[in-house]
C-alpha cells in the first residue's frame, strides 16, 4: 500500500527521473577528474625520479619498462 501511493505520487516521480538521467554522467565526470589529477600528480612525481634514475645509470628501454609495469 505504502510503495503504491510512492508510485502514484508526483513529486517523487519527478524527483527521481531526473537524478537517474544525471547519475551516470555525473559519475563520468568525477571519475574522469580524478584519473586526470591522479595522471598530474604522477607526472611531477615520475618526472623527478625518472631523473634520479637516469643518473644512476638505467637506460631508456630499462625506464620504458618500469613505466610501463607500473
């Protein structure tokens, strides 16, 4: 009886129609902002120890693998 008169209600089928269609990009858009700070951070960070590395004698194919295992 309770779950009818939800259905029957209006206002919470306009509520929930719209929440439903923005829900899915919404969470694209946050998960795509996340990655590309998480790829920024990544790339000062690298940047400083693919130098360190590099003076310690690791050659590029060698850098090429840690990159790409990581």
């Amino acid at each position: 009886a309770d779950l009818e008169t939800l259905r029957l209600d209006p206002l919470v089928t306009a509520g929930w129609r719209p929440m439903v269609l923005l829900s899915p990009p919404v969470a694209v858009l946050v998960s795509a902002l996340g990655y590309l700070a998480y790829l920024l951070l990544l790339s000062r960070r690298s940047g400083r120890e693919m130098g360190t590395l590099r003076t310690t004698g690791v050659s590029r194919g060698q850098l090429m693998g840690l990159l790409t295992f990581e």
